[in-house]
C-alpha cells in the first residue's frame, strides 16, 4: 500500500511511473514467492523466531504440524505437547481405571516427558506415591472385599496396566526408577494387618480421620498432625497378630526387617484413609506427607570442597577473582540437572556453608562471590535458576505455554550463610526462621507478566534440551 501511496502522490512523467509500477509487481511477486516456500503442504521446517519477537504465540495442540524430520529438533519457541497412544493393557486387572481418572491425569502430567526427569523429587514422585495408595485402596473397595492389599498376581497385572496407561498419557516410562515403586508397594506383604475389619478393631480411626481430613499445607511440616496420627496407627497394626512390631524384639539383628514392616504398614493406614476421603482430599494430603519429607532435605551431594578451601584459604579476606573463580567452578560441577524447592535450596545452601566453615572458611563466600539460592538449582540455556515453592505443585498445560510451572524466588535472593559450623542448629519451623522475602514489586501485574514468561522461556527450554540429546 505504501507503494501504490507514492505512485499516485508523485507528480512525474508516465513512463517514470511505469517504472515504479514494475518495480512494484516486481516486489510483489518476490514476496508471493518466497511465502510459497513455506508451504506446510510440501515441507515444514521449524526455525527459530525473528530477532525482538519475544511473546509467545497461542497454537492449538490439535493444529500443531507433525516433524516432517524427526532427526531435526523441534523449535524451542512453539509448544510442545507429549503425544497420547491407545495403552496395552494385560486385560486381568479387575478395576475400572476411570474411577481415579482425575488423578491418573494429574500423574501423568506430574510426570510428563521429558520434564519428570528434572523435577522428579519435587513433583512427579509425590504424586506416583499418592496414585499408588489411591490405586490400592480402589481396588480393594470396588472388590466389594474388606481388604486392604493386592495378592501378589494381581499386584503385577495392575501396576503394568498402571504404568502403561501413565505412558500412553504422556508420562516417563522412567517412572519406576525415578521414584522407586513396584508392584510390591500394593501388597504390602510384611504387615500383619490386610484387611479392613482387623485395622478398624486395632487403630482409633476417629482420631486418624480428624488428624488427615483436614491436612494444613503450613503447619503439617512444622507441627504435623496427619503424618504422627498415620504412623501411631501403622506401629499399633504392627503390633497384632502375636509380633512385637517394630520396636520390639523379633526383628532384632534381622537387618531392615523392621523398616519395611512398618513402611508395609504405613501403605495398609493410607489405603485405609483413601477409601474414606474423597479423591481430592486424599491426594492432597498424601502429596503433603511426601513433600515434607522432600523438604527436609538437600538432593545435592557436595563432595570434598578442598578446591575452594585451598583457592579461598583461612584468611578472612581471600582474592576475590581466584576464589570466586573456584567457587563458582565446584557449585556447577557439584549441582545435579534437577529443579528444587526453595526450603530444599536453604538446606543446601547451610550445609554447603557449614562443610566450608568445618574446612577453614571464614569468609561468607555467598556474599563474596554473589551467590543467590537459584545458583543451587537447575540453570537452563541462560535463564536464571527456577526454585520452586515448599508446597506441593503441578505441571499445567495450556496453549499458550504448552507445559510450564511456577517458580518460586527466582529473583536475586541470597543464600543465607550459616551462623555456625553446626548443621544441626538450622530449624526451619523455629519462630525466627523464614525464607528471604520478595523485593516489593512496582506492579502487581508487570511482575505477573514477568513470571510468566520466565516460566515459558524455562519449560520450553528444557524441552528443546532433552529433544537434541
């Protein structure tokens, strides 16, 4: 339209305006031309988007184009959904999967490829742990038995049709490995108590319901009272059919007899309370035991910090180049390619600190060489490290994002060096200890706005990597 705006509006001869009609039609055939060549009809290569065009764009999954060359990786700026396949199911399981279909959804995207290997502990796991106690309880309620556990046959059946129906939705076949269940986990063979008649005649059951009916995401890690309740009921069932349970002496010099009794009997309490609360209730309680214990500790393994001890020395003001350069060098080389929490990166960051002091640190490095609580966890393609928060979370889906979560403090919050050489002495649930609050934002929204596209960037990011490998 320019074009033909200054043909008209130019005061000239004709052939002059020949000219730039031709060179016009010229133009215009060139640029027919080239969108020609990206006719999806005979080829569709994905290529990374112009400079400056950062906003993602809403794509539809159903309309999203196949690969045409699967060798190629995918763009990393266009959604990426898993594909879904009709499972094989060994056909002798006798339980209507659709019953649980709401939490075999959420597993499935809990544990979505390739994500579940980057976020395995801290969000698919929980929910595996709390799908495998719901299995079991709906099983053993739509058996119209009063048991609470599978036989062995039947265990194997319908754990593989388990596992092949989270796989056909999209979820790691890895799950298995990553989060360390079997088919096992449903019979729970070492507990004296099986079915529902005996545990309701060993356990004070109303006092088990009032403690997990109702679970507090702030308060069940710090002043617990479902996960006391469901271990007080699992050493009573324990303690029946003439045993002494786990404290007693059957089980002494027999290794980890007693520890698997009792993690037998813990299954038996939750497939209990899974036949008496609702889907919801159940699974967010479940996820909550989980995510405490994930919390409580650092997934990280730091092993013989000597290279920053001899680069960073005894002395209370070492050389900042040498000793950051060092410093910098182990945390990268000591951090797993995992996503954690930010209570997880607390306790990695104070342990961390400590071991340093026990070697003859004395100066904060954190503050010396600007280390924030993301340098502790996963660092994709440049975008700064994504913690994600204490409280049990999902993988959401949607068209815009394709798969993403939230990140929890991801700004620049420091790591807290620890005030001793004594780990013992970080309590996270004592009065004075809270996590590093959030610079004030100037807008709600803008910040927002922000987040997301930080989540977009990451989730995607990690998709593209997995993809090439």
């Amino acid at each position: 339209m320019e074009c033909l705006i200054i043909i008209y509006n130019t005061r000239s001869t004709v052939s002059y305006r020949a000219l730039l009609l031709f060179i016009y039609i010229f133009n215009l055939q060139h640029a027919l031309s080239r969108k020609s060549d990206l006719d999806t009809k005979n080829k569709f290569i994905l290529s990374d988007p112009p400079m400056g065009i950062l906003d993602p764009i809403e794509i539809s999954p159903s309309t999203l184009p196949r690969n045409a060359y699967p060798a190629e990786p995918l763009s990393p700026m266009v959604p990426t959904f898993p594909s879904s396949y009709q499972p094989n199911l060994t056909g002798r399981c006798p339980v209507n999967f659709t019953q649980i279909s709401p939490i075999i959804e959420k597993t499935a995207s809990d544990c979505s490829v390739p994500l579940a290997a980057f976020v395995g502990d801290v969000i698919c796991c929980p929910q595996v742990n709390s799908l495998m106690h719901i299995f079991q309880s709906t099983y053993t309620n739509g058996s119209n038995t009063d048991a609470l556990v599978l036989n062995k046959g039947f265990a194997n059946d319908c754990f593989s049709d388990m596992m092949n129906i989270l796989a056909s939705k999209g979820a790691s076949s890895n799950i298995t490995n990553l989060c360390t269940v079997a088919a096992l986990n449903l019979t729970s063979m070492m507990c004296p108590v099986k079915n529902v008649s005996s545990f309701e005649k060993a356990v004070n059951v109303s006092k088990l319901l009032d403690a997990c009916s109702n679970v507090d995401p702030l308060k069940e890690c710090c002043r617990p009272a479902c996960g006391p309740a469901i271990m007080e009921a699992a050493m009573k069932i324990s303690m029946q059919g003439g045993g002494s349970g786990f404290l007693g002496n059957d089980f002494a010099g027999s290794g980890n007899v007693g520890i698997d009794m009792m993690s037998d009997c813990k299954g038996v309490v939750y497939a209990w309370l899974a036949r008496k609360l609702s889907l919801e209730t159940a699974n967010s309680a479940f996820r909550m035991m989980t995510g405490c214990k994930v919390n409580k500790v650092c997934p990280l393994e730091f092993e013989d910090p000597s290279p920053v001890t001899k680069a960073c020395g005894n002395t209370s003001s070492p050389d900042p180049a040498v000793c950051c350069s060092a410093f910098h060098a182990y945390i990268k080389s000591r951090k797993k390619q995992i996503i954690i929490t930010n209570i997880q990166a607390i306790n990695c960051a104070t342990m961390f600190g400590s071991m340093l002091q026990k070697s003859g640190v004395k100066t904060d490095l954190y503050e010396l060489c600007d280390i924030d609580l993301k340098d502790f966890s996963l660092q994709a393609f440049g975008q700064q490290g994504c913690l994600l928060r204490s409280l049990p979370t999902d993988i959401i889906y949607d068209n815009l994002t394709g798969m993403s979560f939230t990140c929890d403090l991801s700004d620049n919050i420091a790591a807290p060096w620890p005030s001793s050489s004594s780990v013992s002495s970080l309590s996270l649930c004592a009065p004075e200890m809270s996590l590093p609050a959030l610079p004030v934002p100037q807008t709600s929204r803008s910040q927002d706005n922000g987040v997301n596209r930080k989540i977009f960037v990451l989730a995607l990011a990690l998709f593209a990597s997995t993809i090439a490998l």
